[in-house]
C-alpha cells in the first residue's frame, strides 16, 4: 500500500510508537495517579513524560497545563463549551473543519455571537478580514492553523500578535499542523491550542490534548474520579486534573510520548522539508495532466493537495486508486464543508492527497502514474 492519507491520521507509526504501547500494557497497564503501588506510580510517571516533551515541543512552559484528550475535536469542544456563554462573540474562518464549526454553530443557538472570514481561494486567512470583524464582545478568535483540503498554512504568529492587540483570546486547531510545522505557544500569543496524537505526532489514535494557556479558566466539559482530592463532592479546581476525568489511555499516551520524541529528534523543520519536496514533486506532475485541477497554494506548504479531475467522480477515483493501484488517498468533503464552499468545491469535493514522513519519491512516482492513467492522459 502506497499511503497517502496522512492528514486523516497518519501511517506507518514509528516501531518505537507500537513498542511502547505493547510494553505499557505488558508490563506497567495500570491506572496512573489511582494507586501508590509500583505499578501506577510507573505509568504515572510516563504520562508525565509525555506532557513534558509536549512542553518541550509546543514552547509551553509548565507541562501540567497540557490536559490530555481522546482527540483534537474533544479538545476543541472542551475549549469553545469551556470559554464561551451567551453573548460572547467569536471569530473563525471560512477554512475550519466541522470540528469546530459544528461546536459553534450548537452554541450560537445558546446565544454565542458568530463572525466566519472568508479566506482567499486558497484557503488563507487575511489580518484584514479578522480585524474588520473584531467587535466589542469578541472573546475568542479561532483559527485553523493549517487547512486539511489544501495545505494552506496561516500565520498564526501574524494573526496572534493582531489578538493580543484587541485583547481576545486567541485558539489555533493545530490539527494538521502539530508534528509538521514549529508551534511556539509563546511566540505565537496563542492562549489555547488543540491537538490530536495519531496525525503529525505519530502517536495512535484516541490520543490529543488541549493546552491552556496562563490565566485561563475554563469550565469542564466532563466531571468525575481523577485521583486526587476523593474527599470532596466537587471537581478539582487544579490542572490537569480539573480537566481530566476517569481513567486516561495510558498506553496510547506511552505510544503518543515515543512519537514526540522521535519527531524532537528528527526536527520538525526536517520533517517540514521532506514532505515539502515530495509536495513539489507532486504538485509539478498533477499539474502537468491537463484535465486535472490542484487546489490551493501554488507553493508547497504542507504536504497536502487536493485535486479534480474532469468527468470523474471524486469517490470513484479514489476507489479506484485502492483497488487498482494500491493507493491510499480520501475523496469528498473531508468532514469540512464550509472549506470546500470557500474553494468552490462543494458540489464535487476533491481527491486529497496527504504526505507523511514516510513516504517516498518512488511512492510519489506511481500516484503521479496511476492519477494520469484514470485522467485518461
């Protein structure tokens, strides 16, 4: 299998990820932070390595204020339901995937103010936009650090100095991004920002976390046992206690922890770089079939791209690449139509490549063949 699906969640993991989740439930599988045996306090003591190299990765600097969840989406839900109440206003852009629209559009019901700006055609965000739309209310503005449809990656270094100045609470969905490209919490002004461990990480899936930044109280989205205070009826006012309740997947997380150190010591700029020429070299031969359309950028940015090709059903193509080719690719609507409509791909969706560390020239090579064979070229 040729995979080139990465932005769904991302394939091979490192033998050391598979490893350390085999040995956590072999040989330290219990509940951390529940039990004073020799066991727990192990399993404990890897979940806190885990939120240190986090720490490490993100420029967060208490590890504690990283709260771990199944995924980026509980995290964003955890985030906007946490923040926001009834005449609160909050900005995002045309670009966001349903995980965050859909969190939104249930609280504008509550009363939540909403503000969506529109990016270009490919799919960036601009300073401008956002700042015509900053009102009295605003408190949060949240923005997708990078588009799962095309690859387009914001500034968000830009576009947190512009909150900072307006004195709004500034979010980033680092879904696509974290593992990918260099995240810096403190650099960036970003006061929240939600990840998942089984994409860029190379962790497994069931693993993410939200961090919240200094000063930042949100309420929970969860209650119930974390091991710490049992003698009171309410939840712990304390991170990250107060936002992790019932037992964590300890063995995910060992997998998720083994997946960021491998990333902090290969570098996230190499990893950058590596997908970014396997993007050129993909973008220049889909862009030589003439009844193929890519979308987006015209500069590599992320690894990610999306095409049409004329006549063909998006799906169909897709299935074909499986069957026929043994080429791992996603067609549709990528579970974010808004971003879609804003491209103009709503009433087609698109073939969306997504490249991995993993991944080869050679693998580029006979995606480039099989697209140009269904194309008819």
């Amino acid at each position: 299998m040729i995979y080139l699906d990465n932005a769904a969640t991302s394939w091979p993991k490192p033998d050391a990820v598979c490893n350390a989740m085999a040995a956590c439930i072999k040989n330290y599988g219990a509940n951390p932070g529940r039990s004073g045996h020799r066991m727990a306090i192990q399993a404990g003591e890897k979940v806190y390595e885990c939120r240190e190299n986090l720490a490490r990765l993100f420029g967060i600097g208490d590890p504690l204020r990283i709260a771990f969840t199944a995924n980026a989406t509980e995290a964003i839900n955890l985030a906007v339901k946490g923040l926001l109440a009834a005449g609160d206003h909050v900005i995002i852009t045309s670009m966001e995937h349903n995980a965050v629209v859909r969190p939104l559009k249930k609280l504008e019901r509550q009363g939540v103010e909403l503000s969506v700006v529109k990016a270009d055609s490919s799919g960036r965000v601009g300073l401008a936009g956002i700042e015509n739309n900053v009102r009295s209310n605003t408190r949060l503005l949240l923005v997708t650090h990078a588009s799962n449809i095309t690859g387009t990656v914001n500034d968000v270094q830009s576009i947190g100095r512009l909150a900072q100045e307006h004195k709004i609470i500034f979010m980033v969905d680092a879904a696509q991004t974290a593992g990918k490209c260099p995240i810096d919490v403190g650099l960036m002004n970003i006061d929240l920002l939600a990840f998942p461990g089984h994409k860029g990480l190379l962790g497994p899936q069931g693993t993410g976390g939200l961090y919240i930044g200094e000063g930042l109280e949100l309420d929970t989205l969860k209650e119930g046992g974390t091991g710490s205070v049992s003698e009171s009826l309410e939840q712990p006012d304390f991170l990250p206690d107060r936002y992790e309740s019932g037992t964590l997947n300890t063995p995910g997380i060992a997998g998720l922890n083994e997946g960021v150190k491998y990333i902090l010591k290969i570098g996230v700029d190499n990893i950058r770089g590596h997908e970014k020429q396997l993007e050129r070299q993909m973008r220049q031969g889909l862009e030589s079939i003439p009844a193929v359309r890519v979308y987006g950028s015209n500069a590599p940015e992320l690894g990610v791209l999306s095409i049409t090709i004329d006549g063909k059903d998006c799906n169909e193509v897709c299935n074909e690449l499986d069957e026929k080719y043994g080429i791992a690719s996603r067609g549709g609507l990528h579970c974010a139509g808004l971003a879609h409509q804003t491209i103009g791909t709503r009433s087609t969706g698109t073939i969306r490549f997504s490249i991995g560390p993993f991944n080869t020239p050679g693998d580029i090579d006979q995606a480039l063949a099989a697209v140009k064979t269904i194309a008819g070229s």
